[in-house]
C-alpha cells in the first residue's frame, strides 16, 4: 500500500479458494494480508486444504504465469517470481480472480476470488480460515476423475477395494468432513 504509516493495518483479503471440476464444491474461505506474497499463499492454501507440498504449483494472474523459477526451466523468462509478487498488486481490487494450480499432473487447478478487501482495526496476526466446504482429495489419487472413483470406492462398504483404499491413504476419510479448527492451528502455526 503506497504511503502506508507504520501504524496503519495492512489491508485483509478475503479469499474465497475453489477447487475447480468436483461436485460438491471443495471450498475455503481464507483471511490474509494484502501483502502477502503469492509463494506465501501457496503455502496457506497448502494448510487450508491440508495437502503436504509434494508437488509443483503455479498461478496464472490473466496471461501471467507466476511460479518458483528453477535454473533448469527450459522458458525461465515466460514464468515471473511469485516470492516478489504480493497479492495486492496482482488481485488489486475486490471481486478479482485468479488461479491457483496445485500438483500439475493431477491438476487441482483452485479458482481464487477476491470477495473483499477491508481495513482492519489492527493487523492480522496470521492467516484465518473463517469457512469451508468437503475435505480436500488425498495427495495424488488421480485427479478429479481419480478423486471421482476414490470416493465411490471408499464410501461403497461392499466394493472388493475399499479396503485397500483406506489403506492406501493411511487413515479415515470422510469426503464430506471440514475441520476449521484444525485449519487454523496449522496456520498458527505457519511461520
């Protein structure tokens, strides 16, 4: 924020993430800084959604790519840095929209609405999750077409696979369980 005084709140953004392609929707609504990095909010989008970070990530912001340039990246000049690009530059205003994709071989491409931008009357301390929908997929089980079959397996107590599926992903599952007390003490966490 230009000609910001020290005193003064950073302005909170509140987000709405969406996973896109999965029926009922997967959802969080998430409070942060407007200068948040994006690298930043990837990692809260990590913990809102209570993924472990296995895989490669990037936000499309119109035509640009923001990312994690690695020397090895063959278009390294096509792809910005998302450690320099705070969220208040590339989603300036209120009902703004961007993506964020999680995993590019799965693709949990994640719709990112700006539902409002507030001034609070003192600083967030840290990110907030104030609601959400379904739990999020397990880590690499195929897609939405692969998270599609899982559930069917797992929710079916007569499928031959079921449990190797559980199994599998190593502990109880309840697609429809949202636990946001437990989101926010994993981003307290956050450092």
């Amino acid at each position: 924020m230009v000609g910001r005084k020290e005193s003064e709140p950073v302005s909170v953004y509140q987000l709405k993430v969406t996973l896109e392609d999965i029926e009922p929707p997967i959802w969080r609504r998430i409070l942060v800084k407007g200068d948040v990095t994006l690298f930043k909010l990837h990692r809260i989008i990590q913990l809102a959604m209570g993924w472990e970070d296995y895989h490669l990530h990037e936000f499309m912001v119109g035509e640009e790519c923001y990312a994690i340039p690695s020397p090895e990246d063959p278009w390294p000049m096509e792809m910005k840095n998302e450690k320099r690009a705070k969220l208040s530059k590339v989603a300036p205003a209120e009902r703004s929209s961007f993506v964020y994709e999680y995993d590019l071989g799965d693709s949990w491409r994640h719709d990112i609405l700006v539902e409002k931008i507030f001034q609070p009357k003192k600083d967030l301390a840290h990110p907030v999750c104030v609601d959400g929908r379904m739990s999020a997929p397990p880590e690499d089980c195929g897609g939405a077409g692969g998270y599609d079959e899982f559930v069917e397996i797992i929710t079916d107590p007569n499928h031959p696979d079921r449990d190797d599926m559980l199994q599998w992903v190593g502990r109880d599952f309840d697609p429809e369980g949202f636990d946001k007390d437990a989101v926010n003490r994993s981003l307290r966490r956050m450092k």
